[in-house]
C-alpha cells in the first residue's frame, strides 16, 4: 500500500479530482456569468482565481492518478481506458493553462475575453468527456472497487486495513 494512492476501498485520487473538477466547473460558470455582464468585474477576477485554484490541486490529483496507472497491467483494456482518460484530462489542463497565462489581463481589468471563455469552455469539454472516462474506470472496469456487499458500515467508511479489505484487494 502506498499512502498516496490510499487504502484499499478507499483510493485517494477519486475525492482529489472532486476539487480539481468543481474549481474548473465554478471557473466555467464564473466566466459565462462575467461575459453575460452578471457582476462582469467580480466574475472575471473569480474565474481567473478559480483556474488557479483547479490548477494547483491538479498536481495531487494527477500524482494520485499515475500511481494508480503504474499499478495496470500495460495493452489490457483497463490499461487503455486509463490512458485515454489521462491523455484527456492532460488535454484539458492544457487548455485551462493556457487560459491561465493569456488571460491575466482580464483578470486584472475585470472582464472574461472572448479567447478566455473559449479556453474555459473547450478545456471543460475535455475534463467532462475525461471525467467520464475515468468514471468507467471504477464503474465499468471496477478498478479498486471490493465489493463487500454485507461489510458492516463502520468497517465499510474506515479506511483501514481489516481483514476483509486485505483479502478483497489481493
């Protein structure tokens, strides 16, 4: 066990996007709301804010995930989803980025360009359509997923090691 990726039953990189992805979600709506003139100055300087805020929390998103990666046996199809969702989120964040570095002045003068909204836009495009791809890694695939249907509840939400999860994770 690696306490990066976490305990089995209890991955860590699963919550860790749910930062990533819903500081790209409020940059997204932020930036729609400032270019629809809804508190333009406001917005604008919460959806610059929010790119970096997404940004930075991908860096432990995406660690956990490569750790995760690194364990799937290379050319199966669980190996394929994975890279295709992570090739899709790198996608994504290159977008983000961009909107990051070119979009400073609209952060500072209070209002979304055109191209900012457009990076936004395509790069969520991207983390939906990548998000999506990494839900099947777990729902379809059912990588790290136990199933311990009658685990007492206490046990269940614990993220220790009990005899149980040892077993349902060799």
């Amino acid at each position: 066990m690696n306490p990066l990726r976490g305990f089995p039953g209890h991955p860590s990189h699963p919550p860790l996007t749910d930062v990533t992805i819903g500081a790209y979600t409020f940059a997204l709506i932020a930036a729609i709301l400032s270019k629809a003139g809804v508190a333009e100055h406001a917005f604008a300087q919460a959806w610059w804010l929010a790119l970096i805020v997404a940004a930075c929390s991908s860096a432990l998103t995406v660690s956990t995930g490569v750790l995760d990666w690194l364990k799937i046996s290379s050319g199966t199809p669980l190996w394929r989803t994975a890279t295709i969702h992570a090739v899709t989120m790198a996608s994504a964040t290159v977008f983000f980025v961009i909107a990051i570095f070119t979009s400073h002045d609209d952060y500072t003068g209070g209002a979304v360009s055109t191209l900012g909204l457009i990076l936004t836009i395509v790069g969520f495009v991207l983390l939906t359509a990548g998000g999506t791809m990494g839900g099947s890694i777990t729902y379809v695939h059912g990588m790290r997923v136990l199933n311990l249907v009658d685990e007492p509840t206490t046990r269940a939400i614990t993220p220790g090691m009990h005899e149980e999860k040892r077993e349902a994770s060799a």
